[in-house]
C-alpha cells in the first residue's frame, strides 16, 4: 500500500502528491516557478470541477490513469503529470500525482508505458 500527501482540496475533489516521489515534485516546482504557477492553476481548475480535456483527462488503455497537461503545445515544456485516480463510495476523488513526464512526442514511449502500467497497479488507502 503506497502513501501520498495531500496538498490541495475541496468539498468533493482532493489532489494529492505520492509520497515516495514527492522530493521530486518539490525540486521540480522550487527550480521552475512556471511549472509551480502552472500546476497551481490547473489543480485549482480541476477542484472547482473545471475538467476539460485540455487539462486534465483519463490516459487511454489505463484503469486509473489520468494525466494533468502543463503548458500543452509548448515548445520544450510540453509537460504532463501523471495521476492516479480513485472515487470513494462517498464519491470523493482522490487525484494523486505519481509521475512528471515532458512530452516530446504525440505517442507515449515504451519506457514510460511500461511505468503507466505500473502506477495503474498502485493502491492507495484513502481516508
């Protein structure tokens, strides 16, 4: 059972960081304060239930597996954060961000496939 840290949230939405990868998050936001306001931006937006595919959407072929989009058609910060999502019974939505990955291409790699279908196997206990 894996860990997170809950960073932001509302009455039905809570967005959480995976706690094993969260130094790595902190580094990225503390180096770039784009990426950080960006981040911020989207996160607010997908609390107040602003869901649009341009921010944030399911990754096709995964259970779980939702990306947040950070600075789409951006040349050379074409960045997404990748997410585990899970609805309680009470239907609360815990978005967890898992990975950060700068996209450079319209496929996804193999090597980043091959983590997708790792973190879709992630469980998290909520509460």
């Amino acid at each position: 059972m894996r860990e997170y840290v809950k960073i932001l949230e509302s009455e039905k939405r809570k967005i959480c960081i995976d706690k094993e990868n969260y130094p790595i998050f902190i580094n990225a936001f503390e180096s770039d304060e784009k990426l950080k306001d960006k981040f911020r931006q989207r996160a607010d937006a997908i609390l107040r239930g602003f869901i649009k595919k341009d921010i944030y959407e399911k990754v096709k072929g995964y259970k779980t597996i939702w990306e947040i989009k950070l600075f789409k058609q951006s040349k050379g910060r074409n960045y997404r954060f990748y997410c585990k999502q899970i609805e309680t019974k009470e239907k609360t939505v815990y978005i967890i961000v898992v990975d950060l990955f700068k996209k450079q291409s319209q496929d996804i790699p193999k090597h980043i496939k091959k983590k997708l279908k790792k973190i879709d196997q992630y469980e998290y206990k909520t509460q």
